[in-house]
C-alpha cells in the first residue's frame, strides 16, 4: 500500500513503484475510473488502446483481412485511390 499527500492545488504525487508498475512516465496522464463508489486511477492512454480494440474487434473478420499481406494489400489499394483522386 502507498500513501500520496494531496498538496493545497489538489495534486498529487504517484509514488515512484506506482508509476513503474503503471508504466506511466513524465507527461503521461492517468483516468480516474469510478465504480460501485471506488476510484480507480488507469493509464489513460492503456484504457484508451483497449477501448478501441474492443470498438474494432471482428471488424477485419467482417471486411476479410485473414493477415498481414491483406492488410499492405489494403494499405496500397486505398494509396492508389488517393493519388488517382489528386
């Protein structure tokens, strides 16, 4: 268990095993996440990364991207589109 002090401003500082653990580093931001009356403190940019996979999970299924070739195939075909658009 750690302990932070919360100055006048209301800031705090996250003790340093707590950021290692984290993986938060100088710039980072974090979220407060509340549930059932308890807060929990998440790497921001962590909870945004799994929120999108779980907003893009079967969406390559559905458009049928099997692997990484149909993907540079993909990345290529929509490059051609542009430049023939300019």
């Amino acid at each position: 268990m750690e302990i932070a002090k919360i100055t006048s401003k209301g800031q705090i500082t996250i003790p340093v095993d707590v950021r290692r653990k984290m993986n938060l580093k100088d710039g980072d931001k974090v979220i407060f996440i509340e549930q059932s009356g308890r807060y929990y403190v998440e790497n921001a940019a962590l909870v945004a990364i799994n929120r999108m996979q779980e907003a893009f999970a079967g969406e390559a299924e559905r458009v049928g991207l099997t692997d990484e070739h149909d993907i540079v195939d993909m990345v290529k075909e929509i490059r051609r589109d542009r430049l023939e658009k300019r």
